[in-house]
C-alpha cells in the first residue's frame, strides 16, 4: 500500500524534534559535564548548552516543517509503502 505525506503539522513537528533533541542532551549532559570539569572557566556555558539544544531543536523542527510542505506542494511529497505482516505473508 502506498502512502503519500504531503504535509507535517509545523508546531507538533517543532514540540517532537525539541522532545528528540531534549533526550540527546540528556544523553549528551555526562560529556558536557566531563568537558566542564576539565576546564573549569567553561562550566556555565557548557551547561547553557543543555537547555539551548531543545531550543535550537524546536526551531529547527519548524523551519524544517515549514519548507517540507512549501516543497510538498510543488512535487507531492514524499511516497512511502506500507504493508502487513499479513499482506507480505500471503504474496509469498
């Protein structure tokens, strides 16, 4: 079965990618705080670091979100093809 996206939504696009991003700067805290810890003068900025890349994610989310539909609408969208376990059981 063929599905085609031709539009995201531009504000839950930008909450989802801040979520995303807000987990890889939980993963990413421990090497940030081993950076800090190694130059001691760099503590606050590499924490700032933490909080700015949901942010920056956010934006990005919707900036992204915003251009995939203004070229969804010159070429389509994207194609995607789905199937069922079922589906691809019984073609075989």
């Amino acid at each position: 079965m063929m599905t085609r996206i031709t539009r995201f939504s531009i504000l839950k696009t930008g909450i989802f990618a801040a979520v995303l991003y807000g987990i890889f700067s939980i993963i990413l805290l421990p090497f940030f705080l081993i950076m800090a810890i190694a130059d001691f003068g760099k503590f606050a900025p590499m924490m700032f670091l933490v909080f700015l890349y949901p942010v920056m994610g956010f934006i990005g989310g919707i900036i992204g979100a915003a251009i995939y539909n203004l070229a969804s609408r010159i070429v389509g969208g994207l194609e995607i093809y789905l199937e069922t376990e079922g589906e691809h059981q019984s073609q075989q």
